[in-house]
C-alpha cells in the first residue's frame, strides 16, 4: 500500500463539507484526492474521466443523489468504485450501511471515524475484495431512484421490501432548512423562473433549485410531457390541445391555466395526448 496511493473522489454539495473533508485526507499519505463534485451529474463524469479507486459520496444532492450516481454508473456500463457514503441521516444509516454498504460517514465526519472508514477501505483494496463490494453496492441500489432518501434508508434498516419504481411518488423540494414532501401526482405543471423551478401542484406554488432538464429525466415520461424550453405539464391535468389561427398550440388545464406549446415539442405533446 505505500507504493500505490488510493485515488480518490469527494462528492458533496456543500462546500464546507468537501474542503473539510480533503484536509482531514491529506494527513494520509496513501490517499490521493483526484478531483472534487458538487453534485451527483458531475460526480458520473469525474468518475468515468478519473476511474477512482474510492468515492466519497453524499446520499442527498440536487440533480442525481448518491443512490442515483450509483444507478447511472451501472446504465453506462462504468466501473463502480469503492463507495464510502457520505450522510446526516443517523436515524437510520448505522444499521443499514453496517448491512449494505462498504462503509459510511455521518456529517460532520470526525477523525476518528475517518480513520476506521479507511482502514476498511484499505483492507478491500489489499485483498481484492473491491469487486465483491460493488456487486453488493450494485444489488442494492440498482433499481433504486432514492429521491426520498430517508424512507430507503429507513427501509433498508429495519429489512423491509424497498420499491423499485424507477420514478418518484414524491418530490423532495428543499427551501434554507425545510423540505417539503410534494405529491408527484398532485404536481399540474412546472414552469422555470430564472435559476428556479416553480412547481404547481394542488396545495400551492413550491420552488426549487433544478435545471428542467433534471427535472424531466426525474419525472415518468407516461405522466410529465415538456410543452416548452421552461415548461412541463401533467397530461393527467390537461383538458385539451387547442390550435390557434396562428398556428400554435396551447395546452388548456383544467384549472384553466393555458401553456404554449413549442414547434418543437409539438409531436410529442400530441402523442402524449393521444395515450
């Protein structure tokens, strides 16, 4: 092990937590940190670009959190490194990570814990039991989606069958310190407002910090159609397509709210229409 250095990745969306974490490795000598991701779609590039030995990796992220960067890896056909996951929930994570995973770290990590993570890390990576580790990492969270991450975990701990819908029932929309739990099926239409997503659902306006497009890949393409470049309806909500003279589209709700219909989205709003 003093020949060959552990590469390493960190992924965490809080800032504070990376730069804390790379300083409390840097006393290792064997660890090499390659590369720093603030969320989960950056993680899956850096990944694949970097082929690390080890991730540390956060469960809750914007975009793709820890169980879905897991996923993607295993869609691309890519490698899955030595998984050591990163998490505040401590209800839950002792015992289902002491099961299921190679290791973990609740925030905030200390020293010591560190130090027992890697030497487990170490021990895998001396007796060639890092592939064994991934296929375990992999049964687990393969059909996972993991966006209500507290009910996996809680699951996982007390042995329950975990779902493997491959989309949410429920949207997890964080605001400072708050996460409100949003019905998918009650959500009628999002529509973007700068770096912002509002999402109407039946109990009110909610805001989020999402791209569309992450939004989209996250939402059963059988219920959610992108109507517009900053624009997605529940097909379920929808009353009817309307043509105008012009030639363009809208899409009429049943609250009565009306949605453009872009040329380009066009077919597919049809389609969808027809199902």
């Amino acid at each position: 092990m003093s020949q060959q250095k552990i590469t390493t990745l960190i992924v965490d969306d809080e800032p504070l937590a990376r730069s804390g974490l790379r300083l409390r490795l840097e006393k290792y000598d064997d660890v090499q940190v390659v590369a720093e991701c603030q969320n989960g779609l950056d993680a899956v590039s850096m990944i694949s670009q970097h082929r690390p030995d080890l991730v540390f990796l956060d469960i809750q992220m914007p975009g793709l959190n820890g169980f879905q960067v897991i996923n993607k890896l295993k869609e691309l056909k890519q490698p899955i490194p030595m998984i050591v996951f990163v998490t505040a929930y401590d209800s839950y994570a002792i015992k289902a990570f002491d099961v299921h995973a190679l290791d973990y770290l609740l925030k905030p990590a200390d020293d010591k814990r560190l130090k027992d993570a890697l030497d487990k890390v170490r021990e895998y990576y001396s007796t060639q039991h890092h592939d064994e580790q991934s296929r375990k990492l992999v049964n687990l969270v393969a059909e996972l989606t993991g966006d209500d991450c507290e009910e996996i975990l809680r699951k996982l701990a007390s042995g329950e069958p975990v779902e493997t819908n491959p989309y949410p029932d429920v949207l997890a929309i964080k605001d400072g310190s708050e996460v409100t739990r949003v019905n998918v099926s009650d959500i009628q239409w999002i529509d973007a407002a700068g770096d912002y997503m509002c999402v109407h659902a039946l109990d009110g306006m909610h805001i989020m910090r999402k791209t569309m497009k992450e939004l989209e890949q996250e939402l059963n393409p059988q219920l959610f159609v992108r109507v517009h470049r900053s624009a997605i309806a529940n097909i379920r909500f929808v009353k009817k397509l309307v043509s105008h003279i012009s030639g363009e589209y809208h899409l009429i709700l049943h609250n009565d709210t009306e949605l453009k219909v872009s040329r380009s989205h066009r077919d597919k709003v049809k389609a969808a229409m027809k199902m």
